[in-house]
C-alpha cells in the first residue's frame, strides 16, 4: 500500500481488535496473526490511514499487550494510533461503545471496521465515505453480493430495495438465509448518532451480546438516513476465523502485491 489520499481532520477510524479467536488454536490476539509478513491489524490500520482517517481508536482485549506491541513498532506508516480496553466480550456495539469517551467531543464521521479483514482496501473505505456524505447518511453500510452467504449477517431490504436492516446468520430464518447480499462489517457513522444510539441497543437473547449491526435499524427508526450501499469486492469481505482462512488470506494478499493492482 502507498499513501495516495490526503488526511481528513473529520474522519476517525475505529478498528475492532479485541477478540482471542479460539479457533485459531493459539492463544495469541487473532489480529497479531500475520498475513503477508505483518499482523493483521497492521494492513486495516494502514488502509485507515491512507484513506484519510486523521486518527485511528483500536479496541484491545485479550492479550492487549501484544496488539500494542504491534503499533509501537510501526507507528509511523499506521498514523495517529489510540487504545481503548473491552475488558469484557460483549459484541461489537459494546466494542465500539468504549470508544464513545475518546470521541466525545468529536463531531465527524467515523469508519468502524475489523481489525481481522486485511483485505479491505484504501480505494473501498474512500468510496464509502464520499458516498456517506454525498447522501448526508447518518449511517452507511459497505455491503457485498457473495456466493456463499453463510456465517454472515444478511442485509434486510423492502420491496423497493431499501434498506431495512440487518439480520445476523445466526438469527435468520431459513427464508433469510437464502439471501447473498451480506454485511462484511465496514461502516461510516456520523459520530454524533452513532454513540447517541448505542445506549439504546438492545441485549441479544441468543448470544448475550449487544450488536452494533442493530443500530442502522435503530436510526432509521428514528427518521434518520441509512444507506447500504454493494460497494466491496468478495475478497475484502473476507475475514479470519480460522487457520485455514489465514492461509488463504495471505496468499490473496501476497497476490495482490505482486501485481499491478496494488491494494
């Protein structure tokens, strides 16, 4: 990746990091695991970067330590890194929450994605916010049409293709499932609502968990604009779960620098 975009003082990145990923078969952060010789953290914070986010907030957990370690080295081709600690897993709207505090006094737009998707590119996140603004969203979902759906969230739309929202796999109906158009979890929220809204998910029954994918449908509730626009590639909605996948990710991305297309 080279840095090609020009730094944005209204747009922050949030990067999810604070998984174990048990079925990795390691007791290591899942984002320190490395795909074409770095972490993979390190490719999502740099594609923040090259983007334009003026400063990136990774939520740490297990092994903090470790993910830390990572941006120490490399600090500066990640840009403006901060922490803040999920002391418990409690899903993702929980994830994101603790970095309401950091950004209580910030009024821009803010990125929210995996820290376990190298794959996503610079150009891909650029897109997504320009769309975002040139719609005045209060929330924009990056959304991609699969062949194999299963283990995503499914996107939800009415009759006339707009967005509803978003069902995750496990959760959907049979009916549900038959659906290709998934949420890869890349988004861009306008700071001011998104945080406003988190207090107000709900506790999922099923899981435990609180889900930041319930709150586009919390805001559209609410009369604000959501969009969900098909906008990635199939290989930037790929995420690691296993070692299996970790492999595959690396050879993709190893291909992908060895070519003309760069990220």
């Amino acid at each position: 990746m080279s840095a090609s975009f020009t730094m944005d003082s209204s747009l922050v990145a949030i990067i999810l990091a604070a998984g174990q990923g048990k079925r990795m078969g390691s007791d290591l952060p899942k984002v320190a695991h490395e795909v074409a010789g770095a972490p993979m953290v390190s490719w999502v914070a740099r594609a923040c970067r090259e983007a334009g986010c003026v400063r990136s907030i990774v939520v740490v957990g297990h092994r903090q330590e470790v993910v830390r370690r990572i941006f120490d080295e490399a600090e500066a081709s990640m840009g403006e890194i901060e922490f803040v600690v999920q002391e418990d897993q409690r899903g993702t709207g929980h994830a994101v929450g603790c970095a309401a505090a950091s950004l209580s006094e910030f009024a821009g737009d803010v990125i929210v994605l995996a820290g376990d998707g190298p794959l996503v590119r610079p150009k891909a996140l650029v897109d997504l916010v320009e769309r975002h603004r040139r719609e005045r969203a209060s929330a924009t979902l990056a959304t991609v049409v699969v062949d194999d759906p299963a283990g995503y969230g499914r996107i939800l739309r009415d009759s006339e293709g707009r967005f509803t929202g978003v069902v995750e796999d496990k959760n959907a109906t049979p009916q549900e499932r038959k659906i290709h158009e998934v949420n890869p979890s890349v988004y861009c929220f306008r700071a001011v609502d998104l945080f406003a809204t988190l207090d107000r998910v709900p506790r999922n029954e099923a899981s435990g968990e609180y889900y930041l994918t319930d709150v586009p449908a919390l805001l559209k509730a609410q009369s604000k604009r959501i969009d969900a626009v098909n906008s990635l590639r199939p290989d930037e909605a790929l995420s690691v779960n296993t070692l299996d996948q970790l492999k595959q990710v690396d050879q993709m991305l190893r291909s992908r620098l060895a070519t003309a297309e760069g990220c």
